[in-house]
C-alpha cells in the first residue's frame, strides 16, 4: 500500500472544517445502515414466539451477555506500544500482513506477506481493541432493541461514551498512526479501514434512542466527534489516499464516511457518496460478478465477500438517500447483485473458487450477503443458497433478525 507523508508533519490535516457544514440538515435518528422496517418486523415476530427467529435471537442475546460481562474498551489501553506521537488517546495499530525482512541483521523494514497475519499487530495495539468494541456494542444494542431491558442499553452507552466521549479515554478523531509498518516512518491511508467498525456504533445510536441510558447530551456529543472524524477522512492526505483505493479499501472509506455523513446530518453528502459507488461498481465487478482486484489476493474469496459487505451497505444507506444501488448496472456490465451471484455461484456447490484462498473461508461471513439482497429486491433468489449451506450456521445467524424473510423456516 502507498504511504502518505512523514509522521512529524502534525496538525495540517486535523485543522480544515469547510468540506462538513456547520449547520448540517435535520439529522438521521436511526441505524445508518440498517432497516428500521426489518427490524421491526423481527422484534413483532419475537414477540410472538415466532420458532424460525429463535436460534438467531437466543445466540444475540448470548452474545449480548458476553459484552455485558466484558471490560469496557477504550483507545488508552494501550502500555507498551504506543503511537510516534506519544499520545494514548492516538489510534495506534501495525499493518497485519508485514512482518520482519529475514534478510537483514534487525528485520527492517518489515515486508508484505499477503493474508498471513503478523501477531504482533495483535498486541497491545488499538486494532484488536475496536473489532471488540464494535462488536460488544452491536450486540448490546441490538438486545435492548429487541428486549427493551435497560441494561444492554446502558452497557452499550457505557462503552460508547469510554471510546469517543470521556476525556479521560476517548480516542482522538484521527487515524494518523493506523497500520504503520515497522522500520518506515511515514503514515498510510490504508489504515482506515480499521474503523469500519464505528458504523457499528452510529448503528447503536440509533437503537438506542428510546433508552434513557442514552441520553440528548451524550448524542450531540457522539454527533461532535464523528463530525469532527468525517472532516479528517476528507481532508486528510490519508483519506484522499484511501479514498483513490480500487479495491475493498476504497468501498470501505465510502461506506464510512457516507454512514458518517447521514449520522452528523450531512445528507448531501451521503447522498453524493454512494452514488460515486457508481463509478466504484464498474471497475470493480466484471458483468460474470467476478471482481479482478479481490482475486489477486491470497484470500480472494474472502476478499470478495468482504468488498461486497462495503458495497451492500452503501447500497443500504442509499435507499435512505434516494439512490438505488442494488438494482444499478454499470455501463461496464458489472452491478453489486452480480458480484452476490457470484459469491452464491460457489457456496456449498463444490465448485471450485477460481482465485487463491489460502485458508478457510468463515460461513458466517456470508450469510448476510443473501439475506440482506433478497430483503432489499423483494426476492427469494437466494433461498437455495442458504439451505446449501450448514443449518446451524444459518439459523443462527444474526442476519435472520437484521432481514427477517417470513418465508424462509431454517429451524435446526
């Protein structure tokens, strides 16, 4: 991946406010990229002792019990490593695929190892610390949405105020230190997607709202900060650089910011970010669904399905903001359904995936591809797919809450 600039060239990119306006339009109160009306649906069904939703919400809520019980996470949990800045509450994390040059007397600079993941980038670092916040969040969330047991909710607010809210442990809105590289002392872009995961949380937000755990004050101030973080990602070298990305990076800046967008109220914004997906379709995703980029990956399968994920919640927020993703074709004959067709063409079938994938994909990961494009097309052109695949796995799966589809029974 390029990098940006040296590390010792500090507040440039923190300062410029123009590109977010002060005054944004009236603000989005609900989950960003999920469906207001699905999840309503689920939580009437879970009421009524509806048998096909049991496994998904007796798993959510087992996974809501764990967060429960976990500490809280923040940003300043950092001892033994911390950023070139010196500063806790700076997001700190090494790029997962670089490891020591077996070549030189002191390893470095590291090198790349495509899909082999560096432990060290594991420990003690910031990127293990915000997949388990968002997680925890998530699933907090989503438990009180569905249960209104104030408890989930105020162990949700709990966790969201430590990350980004209290002075002593929030994080500061900035991804400057994210992926560095040992023995190269300049900043990369390609750090941001470790933050996908705050689009679980503005999510969470969302849900949230009817909780007395969550309160006015606390929202204005999740408002501030992810302001604050969106004129980063826009101003910024590093988000103009990962903006520019071709592949999953680049879908994932976008659904960012367009999910960050919609939170503070910048619905233009929002707006103009998904439908550049347009353009991001085409060269993506061949008209057969393949996607050239991901395949040139150690773990192109994997890839695949992770850029789709990025695609799918543009295409999510974009029925909020007036532009049809899923049903787009571009010009170049690629569209984000023939990239789901794709992925469905080889799941459970025995065929074999034409790209390398040099460890197991996770089921899990896929499930919500199928369910989350049949609810959004009104179809049950994937339903085949899902009784292929292992029906624990499926009944389980939190996408059965998410995009609930009366038709479907997968009982286990």
């Amino acid at each position: 991946m390029a990098v940006i600039r040296p590390c010792i060239a500090f507040l440039a990119a923190l300062a410029p406010a123009a590109a977010i306006a002060k005054t944004p339009a009236p603000t989005y109160f609900g989950p960003v990229t999920l469906r207001a009306d699905a999840l309503s649906a689920a939580r009437t069904r879970i009421a009524a002792g509806d048998a096909r939703l049991t496994p998904a919400y007796r798993h959510l809520l087992r996974e809501a019990a764990r967060a429960l019980h976990a500490p809280l996470v923040a940003v300043t949990d950092k001892h033994t490593l911390l950023p070139p800045s010196g500063d806790k509450h700076d997001y700190f994390s090494l790029s997962p695929y670089w490891w020591p040059d077996p070549t030189k007397p002191n390893g470095l600079p590291y090198i790349r190892r495509d899909g082999q993941t560096n432990p060290e980038s594991k420990r003690d670092l910031d990127q293990p610390r915000i997949a388990e916040m968002g997680a925890n969040v998530q699933a907090l969330a989503l438990a009180y949405y569905f249960t209104r047991n104030e408890r989930y909710a105020r162990r949700a607010a709990q966790q969201i105020r430590t990350w980004f809210l209290d002075p002593a442990t929030r994080m500061n809105p900035h991804l400057r230190y994210s992926q560095l590289v040992r023995g190269n002392d300049e900043e990369r872009g390609s750090g941001i997607i470790d933050t996908r995961w705050f689009i679980e949380v503005v999510n969470a937000a969302g849900l949230l709202n009817a909780s007395k755990s969550w309160t006015a004050s606390d929202e204005q101030q999740l408002r501030d900060w992810f302001r604050q973080y969106l004129n980063w990602l826009l101003t910024s070298p590093n988000g103009k650089h990962e903006q520019a990305a071709k592949n999953n990076h680049g879908s994932w800046y976008a659904a960012q910011t367009a999910a960050y967008a919609l939170f503070i109220g910048d619905t233009a914004k929002a707006r103009e970010t998904v439908s550049g997906a347009k353009a991001r379709i085409g060269w993506q995703i061949k008209s057969d669904g393949q996607q050239p980029i991901e395949l040139e990956r150690t773990r192109s399968m994997h890839y695949s399905g992770f850029n789709v994920e990025a695609l799918s919640r543009l295409a999510e927020i974009g029925q909020k903001v007036g532009v049809d993703l899923w049903n787009y074709k571009a010009p170049e004959g690629g569209s984000l359904v023939a990239a789901i067709d794709n992925l469905a063409r080889y799941l459970g079938t025995g065929q074999k995936w034409p790209g390398q994938q040099i460890d197991e994909i996770s089921l899990e990961d896929f499930v919500i591809h199928f369910r989350r494009a049949d609810y959004a097309l009104h179809t049950t052109r994937y339903e085949a797919v899902l009784t292929r695949l292992p029906r624990n796995v499926v009944a389980k799966d939190r996408s059965a809450l998410l995009y609930p589809d009366p038709g479907r029974n997968l009982q286990q």
